[in-house]
C-alpha cells in the first residue's frame, strides 16, 4: 500500500465515530465495516488529500483501489469523492478496472456512488458497454446485478439509450433480491421523467410478473393517474 492510502486510513481512523458507527450498521440491512463517517466528513477528507493525486489520474486510480479493497464503507466513501474530482477525464478504457472493483462492493451506498459517477461516465463516451452491464445480470453477486442497472441511472434521467434501459430491465425485473429490484426500480423511474407514457406501458406489460417494490419505485415519478401498482383481489 502506498503511503498516502495510510495517511488517508489514519486520517478516517482519527475521525472515527463508534456512535454513529453502530447507526450505520442498523440501517444497512447487509452486513458492512463503518468507521461511522458523515458524508460531509468523507468529502472534507478527500478536500484535504486530493490535491496529492491532482492531475495524476493513474495514481487517483490506483489510491482508489488500495482503499476499495478494504471494503469499508468509510473508506470507499472518501476513495471514491476522490476519484469523483477524476470523473470529466475517464475513458471508456477504464470501465474494465470498474468490474474489478465491482467484487469490492458490500452495500448499495457504495455501489451506487461509483456506478453513478464512475461507470456511468465511460459508458457516457461509449454506450456499447452497455453489453457488459447486460452480462452482469446474469452474475450470482447482487451488487453487480444492481450495478448493472444504476450505472444507467444518470444516462436515463436524460432520456438517452431509452432502448437499452428496457433491455436491461428486462432481465431485472424479476430478479428475487430486494436490493437488484430497487436498482432496477429506480432506472426506470428516471427513464419516466423523460418518457412516462413509454415507461407506464412497458410496466403495465410486466404488472402480473414483477414485485410490487420495483413497481412502486418505477411509478414514483409518474403523475397519479399513471401509476402502476399490483393489483389486489
């Protein structure tokens, strides 16, 4: 490990907050390792240690990394706001390093954060990836079968690869995890904003043979009269 990762490791150990700690570990319903860091806190330390990586995104990668493979939330928390200051320079190249570190993910906290900014910014500059994300679906590990659909969240808020939202939904949709339905749920409720009549169609079609949560969560956004819910007998 390099040294700045132990600076960094002792840094969020100095700031470790076992109350909050025990919080984190009562609303994460999976198991997680937490030092009980705010959000605020994890950006306030990665303020402090960026300006050591600045303009040196191959280092930025590799402290990410070393701080990753602890799988703490924490710490992921601060690696990836480092790495987030990156996320204008990544390149479709760089979504291989991503799957690696998908095997890092314990949670959806940190799922989400580097599916949301990282990943989603290379498949931004080349949208074939999204047959990558396809076969993530069909992985035994559910936080790579939610990466698969968030990493597509912020491209569907705006309404682009509409197409490949539906195809990576529909193998999603009935998918037994409560945290891949989420996933799910919530592209397709960002898909609505820009294309609610399409999304209400499509959820109509699949109303008998997914959950109630993704149906909820997918109906979020849509006006009222256009929600789709399970129907109760």
């Amino acid at each position: 490990m390099s040294s700045l990762h132990d600076e960094i490791l002792a840094e969020i150990k100095r700031q470790a907050n076992p109350v909050k700690a025990e919080e984190h570990h009562r609303y994460f319903r999976e198991p997680i390792e937490t030092y009980g860091l705010s959000s605020p806190q994890a950006k306030e330390i990665a303020k402090q240690y960026y300006p050591q990586v600045k303009g040196n995104l191959d280092k930025a990668l590799q402290l990410t990394e070393e701080l990753l493979s602890h799988r703490n939330v924490s710490v992921s928390s601060v690696a990836l706001f480092i790495l987030q200051r990156f996320e204008k320079k990544l390149e479709p190249k760089h979504f291989k390093i991503f799957d690696g570190w998908v095997e890092y993910l314990t949670n959806w906290a940190t799922t989400d954060h580097m599916t949301t900014h990282m990943m989603a910014a290379t498949i931004k500059k080349d949208p074939s990836l999204v047959e990558e994300l396809l076969r993530w679906t069909g992985s035994e590990n559910r936080w790579r079968r939610r990466a698969a659909a968030v990493s597509l969240v912020p491209i569907a808020r705006k309404g682009e690869m509409f197409d490949d939202v539906f195809r990576l939904a529909d193998i999603l949709m009935e998918d037994g995890d409560d945290m891949v339905q989420k996933g799910v749920g919530w592209l397709l409720k960002e898909a609505s904003k820009r294309h609610p009549s399409e999304v209400r169609e499509y959820l109509l079609e699949w109303r008998t043979r997914t959950s109630g949560l993704v149906l909820r969560y997918a109906s979020e956004k849509l006006p009222y009269d256009m929600k789709v819910l399970k129907t109760r007998f």
